[in-house]
C-alpha cells in the first residue's frame, strides 16, 4: 500500500507541477526598485526636455546671456 501511495504521490505532483507550468499569470513582471527609480528619472528627463523645448524659444536669449555673465566673473 505505501508503494502505491507513493508512486500516485509523485505522479500528482509532477502533474501539478505540468498545470502549473501551462497557466498564464496575469502578474505583471516584477520590477526592482532600483529599475523603477531609474525608469522614473528617465521619464522625468523627457517631460523636462518636452516641456523646455516650447519654453526653450522664449528663454533661450536669457540663458545665453546669463552664460556670459558668468563666464566674464
């Protein structure tokens, strides 16, 4: 008897292990901390340059005069 039980035992948990191996996880994959925070600074580096390029026309004469300002001290 415990041989018979053993062996439908494994046969279960390989069959298990198949099921659990076919279903599809609707989890998103998991993302590090590390990577989040850089995707964020990635992100806010491209709404800084979306947002400076149509402020870029209207300052740009500024900054090159304040670049000269403090090249000249």
């Amino acid at each position: 008897m415990n041989r018979k039980k053993k062996i439908n035992q494994t046969l279960k948990s390989k069959l298990k292990k198949m099921n659990a191996k076919l279903q599809n996880s609707n989890k998103p994959k998991y993302v590090s901390k590390a990577e989040r925070a850089a995707i964020a600074a990635k992100e806010a580096e491209a709404n800084l340059a979306v947002s400076g390029e149509s402020s870029d026309e209207s300052t740009s004469a500024n900054d090159t005069d304040s670049i000269a300002k403090s090249e000249t001290k």
